[in-house]
C-alpha cells in the first residue's frame, strides 16, 4: 500500500497499473487530476493466506484547507506478489486540531505550521 501512495505522489501511474490485479486493473490510468498528497495513516491491515485487506486515509491539500481520502482495499498475493483488486472509498474535508501534526508532513504542530 504504501509503494501504491508514493506512486500516486510521484506521478507514477505505469507502477499503479503494473500493481492492479489484471482482473480489475483499468486499460489507462493518468493522474492529471490527482491531488497534492500530503500524508498516508495505515489504520488498519491484516492478511489471511493470499488475500488482505489495508484500511488507509490519504492526506491532501484543498484550497487553503485539507481533504482526505478513506479507503478500505482489497489485496491478493499471486506469485508472491501482492496486487490491488478494489477499495470502498470516502471522501471528505480533514480538519486537524491546533496540536495535531501539521497534515503538510512537516513534523510540527499544526497551530505552528499551517494554521
């Protein structure tokens, strides 16, 4: 999951499509709409045999404030591999506390950061 997070800020859609199930796997992917992403939290994952689930929210900047992206995915390891096959998502607007960490990932507090 995190490899897949990092291909989405690096504009890396070949590497999202190559970690597609080819089962579910879309004929082109661009990213030209793609957010500025800011951070990933992993909530929750977990893995039985060959399949495995990854519970994840994707940080982003909207406007002057933040969004984020929840999603609840599903993985399967063939060959070693594990590929994405499909995720329930939500979307909204986040919205830190004065003494959370400052979404923009610089280690400080948002009230001395981005507020």
């Amino acid at each position: 999951m995190r490899s897949r997070y990092a291909a989405f800020v690096l504009n890396l859609p070949d590497y999202l499509r190559a970690t597609w199930h080819q089962s579910t796997r879309p004929e082109t992917l661009t990213l030209a709409d793609s957010p500025n992403w800011t951070s990933l939290q992993i909530l929750n994952s977990r893995a039985s045999g060959d399949s495995g689930t990854v519970h994840f929210r994707a940080v982003y900047r909207l406007g002057k404030g933040w969004g984020f992206l929840e999603e609840n995915s599903d993985f399967v390891r063939e060959e070693g591999c594990w590929y994405y096959l499909r995720g329930d998502t939500s979307e909204g607007q986040w919205k830190p506390g004065r003494n959370d960490p400052c979404p923009c990932g610089s280690g400080r507090k948002y009230k001395a950061c981005c507020l």
